[in-house]
C-alpha cells in the first residue's frame, strides 16, 4: 500500500528550479491553452474538453503513465453557462461584454426593454424611501450607483450588502434585474446554480448617469449534471513506498455570450505550462518517489469536493496506490 502524502512546495520543486526550464515550450502551452480555439477552457462549447485532450496528447508524448485505461477521469458538476446572445444597451447606448459589463455568473435569460428604479447607498439605509422604491420596482431593473463605503457604517454596509443580496438571489424580489455600477476592475466567476433574476456589473465611466431606460437579450443554459474531468498521469520513481502529487487546474471562466471570451493565460494556463514542464524534466532525471501529475477541471467552480471524492476513488481502485 501505497501512503498519500503531501510535501513541501518548494524542497519539492527545488531540483527542478535549479536548472534552465523550457521556457519555449511553457510559452507554446500557454500560448495554446490561452487560444480562441480552446473558447476560455470553460462550458460553452466544451472548452473545458478540449483542453483535457489537449493535455492529455501532451502526457502521451511526454511518457506518463495512467492510472486507468487513459489519462481522462469524468466527474459532473452544474453550470451556468451564456452560450449565445449577450447584449446590453443603457439609455440607447451599446455596452461591450467583458470591457464595459459582467452579467452575474448565475443569471437566467432576459430579453426586453426596461425603465429603471435608481436606488442609492442613503436609499437602502432609509426603511420608507426603501420600501417605496422595492415596491415601485415590479417589472423594472433596480440601479445602484456607485458610492464610498467608507461613508457608511458597519451596520449600514451590512444593510447595503443584504439588499445586493435580496435584489440578486431572492425569488420575491419584485424587480425584473438589477444594475450595479462600480469604478473596481471588473471579475467574474463560475456559477453552480441558476438565480431567480439576472444581474449585471457596469462600469460607471462607461455609462451616462442617470440610467433611464435599459435593453437586454441575454442567454443562458444551465446544466444540472455537466460531465467534466480531470486528466492524471503518473510516472514510477526510484522508490514506491510513497506517492508525490503535483497538481494544477486547467479550467477558466470560458465564454460569456458569444463575443467575450476569458483566455486565462494567468489563471491557469501558467500552472499547466508549470505542470508540463515537470513532468519533461522528471522524464529524463526520474524522481526519487511515484510521482502523479494532475491537471484540474471544475476548480473555477468550487469542484473541490468532487474532485477529492473522484481522486479518491481512482487512487483507492488503482494496484499502485491508495489512500489512508
């Protein structure tokens, strides 16, 4: 039997930063991963797919061994995903995905054309402007401008942050959506469930306030059980009474509608190059102990959980490992 253990990063890493790294061919990967045709490693399109067969043929030349009858381990997750369309237009005015707007990573469709209900920071803090303004909101789209939170209390940014919350995810929100303006850098995120409204983060130099009337046809699909995967390799060492796992996750945030698309050189194209460039150098300098090499799907989503319960029972069913 084989322990699972956990070393180091770098006492582990350390031969390996000591001599030259391939650094053209960490460039090409990263290069490859980042491409238009891998449409940000996410859900639309299956880019997630075609990034683990990607790595999995850069095992295969590498000289990794599998665990199983190929490298790939399926495991399924839910998505929300914008295959389609994705437009925004604020007073008349188009908006461009992914520069000037997010849409929230769990929102369902909308198409139409909306009035808006501005709601201030000094609105949400005053209980009768706020009731009147919720309750005058049905069929509308709520817009918080942007505001110093430095301004506010404790209990007052509480109090902004649980209204957010209400207009975002709560199914009596009387709202048709919700505009959040902010001067932040815009991030987005996966999501695993489907909200009951949809929502979007706009940047405020990209608009003229106030906001008056919106246009919105955006698409969603959300999977209940998407089947996505890992890809695992290991190569045998000197000794094999203990296994050294190096991982990395390969998923990005994919596509949002059909213009925008998150390459992820950085997040985590780079750790694959990394990934990669381990194994090539283990192959021709063999490690001291078993080694695997484990490229990461679902990790933009929080697939932890699946993925330790999915390791484990390859590892638990492999004749050359097994936890405990």
């Amino acid at each position: 039997m084989i322990k699972f253990a956990t070393t180091a990063l770098l006492a582990l890493l350390l031969p390996f930063l000591t001599i030259a790294q391939d650094i053209n061919y960490a460039k090409e990967v990263v290069k490859t991963l980042a491409s238009v045709k891998f449409y940000g490693r996410g859900y639309v399109s299956e880019g997630d797919k075609i990034a683990a067969n990607y790595i999995s043929s850069e095992f295969k030349k590498i000289g990794l061994k599998s665990f199983k009858k190929n490298y790939i381990q399926k495991f399924s997750n839910s998505v929300n995903t914008f295959p389609g369309t994705m437009k925004l237009s604020l007073n008349g005015e188009k908006k461009i995905p992914g520069a000037d707007y997010l849409i929230e990573a769990g929102s369902p469709s909308i198409k139409g054309k909306f009035k808006t209900v501005i709601l201030t920071a000094n609105d949400i803090n005053d209980s009768n402007i706020l009731g009147d303004k919720l309750r005058s909101s049905a069929g509308k789209f709520i817009v918080i401008p942007t505001y110093n939170i430095d301004d506010y209390t404790k209990d007052q940014r509480k109090m902004i942050s649980d209204l957010i919350g209400f207009v975002k995810f709560h199914p009596n929100n009387p709202a048709s959506g919700l505009i959040i303006l902010t001067k932040n850098k815009l991030t987005w995120g996966g999501s695993t469930v489907l909200n009951s409204k949809p929502s979007f983060t706009v940047m405020a130099d990209s608009t003229q306030e106030p906001i008056e009337k919106i246009t919105v046809n955006a698409e969603n699909k959300f999977y209940d059980e998407y089947q996505t995967q890992n890809v695992v390799g290991y190569m045998e060492g000197e000794n094999s009474d203990s296994l050294i796992v190096l991982v990395a996750h390969y998923d990005h945030l994919g596509m949002m509608g059909s213009d925008a698309i998150f390459p992820g050189a950085n997040d985590n194209a780079s750790g694959i190059a990394m990934l990669l460039n381990l194994a090539k150098y283990y192959k021709t300098n063999k490690p001291k102990y078993t080694t695997a090499f484990i490229a990461f799907g679902g990790e933009e989503l929080g697939g932890y959980l699946e993925q330790s319960t999915s390791l484990k029972i390859l590892f638990s069913n492999s004749k050359k490992s097994s936890f405990s």
